[in-house]
C-alpha cells in the first residue's frame, strides 16, 4: 500500500495562498510504505489528537497540495482521508549540523563519514544516497541542497527504509526532531552528536485506498524544500504490487 507523507507542525512553508492562487502552498511531502508495519510502529488516528503539532494550516495545505498532485475537483478536497501519525524513535546515528557550505568541505574532506552514511556521490547540487528497506532492497535517492548559507542537518534516517538525508534546521527543531545528545565535536562549522530521540508528526495520505473516482494520478512526486529547492524526485508505482504505501508531507 503507498502514501503520501509530510511532517506536522508547518503552515505553508514560505508562500501565501489565497483564492485568487492557482496552485495549492509549497508543502514538501514524499511518498512512504503505508503498510502493516508503519500501522504497528505508529500511532494512526483518523482525527486530529494533537492541534499543537498537526496546525490547521498545514492540514489545509497538505489536502489542498493532494487534490492538485491527483487533479482531484476543489469540493472534494474535505472528504480526503488524511491520516495524523506520531512516533517516537531514539536515532543512534551521527548527527551532522552546519550551513550547506559547510557541509559539502566537511563530507569532501570526510570520505570515511561519506561511507558511513552510504553517500555513494558527492554532486555538483547535492548527493546521492544508498537505501535499504526492510526486506533488504536497494535503491539510491539523489538529495539537491539548498543555498550555501542555509543551515541544515544530515543524519541517518532509520525507519522502514535507512539512508543518509538532511532537513532545515528551523524545521528539525520545529518537528520536535531536536532532542540532540550532547555534542561530541565542533569543528570547522559542523557540530557533531551522537544521536537524537525524534518525536515525529506525519499527515499521510493513503493514495491506494483514498482516490477519488475519476483522479489522475501524477507519474513522479518532487519533493521541495520551503526555497523551493527540489531536495528529491521519485516516481510513483500504480498497480496490484505496489510496494510504496502513501504520501506523507513535511520539513
């Protein structure tokens, strides 16, 4: 089963929206696996159980961002299915901190820290990943950064799949992510800790069991940093072995 996803806590990221717009608030998401798994590993609710994290305006954003990706008609966007997802998870892996300018010297002169993480390539926008899910299977995802000064933070996520990614520090601490440990090193602009406990907010979208009749599903999901910077493009699998589950929206 497949989704769409973002993380709770975020308004429209950094553009207005009214009636007069065309297209729905930049609201980044990505699709994630929707399955039994993610249903046993986090707290799933049809409802909105905590207004402090899951805003009404990301709510908003999220469904209106859904209905434009699968041309679903404006009157039906209320009706979407959206689901309010929490999880707490502590991260044992190395957290790297720092502006993009930064970031890209420290993994050119740290190609142990490249291995480590499964960075198989620096590029010239950003870097391409090694991700293994749980069944074991490989796949690489290409990350674009944003500006040089924007500060950012690349870790390891840890979930259905594992593989190197980074997020806006505004929007790490935002989405409660920033339960960092002490730090273990500060050194030329990247400060280092040793793992942090994430308490993650998602709204998902389950495009398997949530479309309307008549939608027309997009073929690829870009996933867009409040700058508008395209950090990932995937493509979105349709038919009876799906092995994606929905789409969730967040930082």
């Amino acid at each position: 089963m497949h989704g769409l996803c973002i993380r709770g806590h975020q308004g429209p990221a950094n553009q207005e929206h009214s009636s007069e717009t065309t297209q729905a608030p930049r609201v980044p998401m990505w699709p994630i696996d929707y399955n039994e798994q993610f249903k046993k590993e986090w707290r799933v609710e049809e409802t909105n159980f905590d207004p402090t994290k899951f805003d009404d305006k990301a709510v908003s954003a999220f469904k209106a961002k859904v209905a434009e990706l699968f041309s679903t008609k404006k009157e039906e966007v209320e009706n979407l299915q959206i689901r309010y997802c929490y999880k707490m998870a502590v991260n044992n892996h190395r957290v790297y901190v720092g502006t993009v300018s930064a970031m890209k010297a420290f993994l050119r002169n740290r190609p142990e820290i490249q291995d480590q993480m499964g960075i198989v390539e620096l590029t010239a926008v950003g870097f391409d990943a090694r991700w293994v899910d749980g069944n074991e299977k490989e796949r690489e995802k290409s990350f674009r950064f944003p500006p040089p000064d924007t500060e950012i933070v690349l870790y390891t996520q840890e979930r259905w799949e594992r593989g190197a990614c980074f997020v806006l520090w505004d929007q790490f601490q935002q989405s409660n992510m920033s339960s960092c440990r002490i730090p273990e090193e500060s050194k030329d602009g990247i400060t280092t800790y040793n793992g942090f406990t994430e308490h993650a907010y998602r709204l998902v979208f389950d495009y398997v069991g949530g479309l309307p009749a008549g939608c027309k599903p997009p073929a690829q999901l870009s996933t867009e940093l409040p700058d508008g910077t395209v950090e990932s493009e995937e493509d979105l699998v349709y038919g009876v072995s799906w092995g994606r589950g929905c789409v969730n929206c967040g930082p």
